[in-house]
C-alpha cells in the first residue's frame, strides 16, 4: 500500500539501496515481475534460471510472476548472495 513519504521511517530511508519505477510495463508484465526481469534487477548477477528456482519461495499467491512486495523479498534476499 502506498503511503506518503513523511510515513516512511528516516532510518529505513537511509537503507534504500535500488529503486524499481514502472510506469509503463517496460520492466514488468502487467505489474508482476519474471524471473528473468529479476534477473536484470540484479545487474544479471544471477542468471535467470537460478532466479527461476527461487520464484516459488516468494510468490505467495502463485501466479508464478512476482508482484512488488514478492519482488522486494526476492530481489533483498537474492542480492545478498
């Protein structure tokens, strides 16, 4: 849910490190984001298919695609490696 910005913690805002903006469906398809637009999220660092095998962990509702709040999951987690 979308929240003004004077509601996002000081602290939480000095940890952004990667910002996704889609307003258009140029990253994502109909809002969700592949395993292969991860993939590209990450600088391709991690290679599709390894991004592929960790789709099911995030996706909680199934759709096989990751929405925003899968995707931030996936991508912090991931990022780490």
């Amino acid at each position: 849910m979308m929240k003004a910005l004077a509601e996002f913690p000081a602290m939480q805002r000095r940890q952004i490190r990667n910002v996704l903006c889609d307003i258009d469906d140029t990253l994502t398809s109909d809002g969700r984001l592949t395993a292969a637009e991860i993939s590209k999220a990450l600088d391709n660092r991690i290679p599709e298919t390894e991004v592929a095998k960790h789709i099911p962990r995030f996706d909680t509702d199934g759709d096989k695609k990751l929405n925003v709040d899968e995707a931030a999951e996936a991508i912090k987690s991931m990022a780490r490696k």
